[in-house]
C-alpha cells in the first residue's frame, strides 16, 4: 500500500510541477500588471483579453474584435512577454475579407526588442486586431499575448 502512495504522490508531484512551468511562460498576472502601470495617471483600465497559442507548422492567425466609443480616448496596449518566437500584430478598421480595410496599427516581433507595445487610436470606433505566428517545427510551444485597454480620465 505505500508503494502505491509513494507513485501517486510523485506522479501529483510531476503534474502540478510542469504545469507551473507551462504558467511561468505565461503569467498572465505579471504581464497585466505591467501594462496597467503603462496607464497611468492619465488612463483608467477599462478590459484585456489574453489570447493564448499553440504553435503548430503551419502559420496561424486569429482576430479579436474591440468595439470601442467615438468621442473617447482609447489607450492600447499588448504584452508579448509570454511569446518566444517571431509574431505580428496588426490593427484594423474593418474586419478580415472586408473591401478598403484599413491597416491603422501595426508591430512585428523580429523588428524590435521590446515587449510592451502602445497604440492610442485617432479616431476610435470597432478595430480588429490581428496576431499572426509563424509555423515552427519545435514541439510542445505555447505562448500568449496580453492586450489591455484603458480609456481617458476626464
């Protein structure tokens, strides 16, 4: 019977262990705080989504919709702390196979060496946003990116 215990215990042990490593790539906590600091003072925290990835060979995209209020000031921001490879993000006015779709924003990995991105809209209505991820022949690769948006005090 403690034969028993001891592998029930280490396979528990094994579990919980590469899960938070999968975490630590990705802490979603840490890297939301660090774009809510990118707020202040003028900016209040309105929503964020987190888009997470597996990468695959192929290349992959996806698109998130943002309705955001004419006459507001909207600030922008993306985290790609939690992503170890290449990626482009792109902002759009309209969304994907719309006709005169407009590029109002847009940032590849491989062109700089920071992780914290910031767009402030002119003229804010819907925007689309775009994350685009090479293929890789690597195994097992996860990712993600934070995207938070705060709005104008006053």
């Amino acid at each position: 019977m403690s034969k028993l215990r001891f592998y029930i215990i280490l396979i528990s042990i094994l579990i919980i262990s590469s899960s938070a490593i999968q975490e630590n790539d990705c802490d979603i906590r840490v890297l939301k705080n660090e774009l809510i600091q990118e707020l202040k003072p003028d900016f209040k925290y309105d929503s964020s989504n987190i888009s997470r990835f597996i990468f695959e060979s192929q290349k992959q995209g996806t698109e998130v919709q943002v309705p955001l209020f004419s006459g507001e000031k909207y600030r922008l921001l993306f985290n790609t702390s939690g992503i170890s490879t290449d990626f482009e993000i792109k902002i759009y006015d309209k969304k994907v196979g719309s006709k005169n779709r407009k590029l109002l924003f847009s940032v590849k990995g491989s062109e700089s060496n920071k992780n914290v991105f910031v767009f402030e809209p002119e003229n804010p209505k819907t925007m689309y946003i775009d994350y685009f991820l090479p293929g890789t022949t690597e195994k097992d690769l996860t990712g993600c990116i934070v995207f938070l948006m705060g709005y104008k005090i006053g």
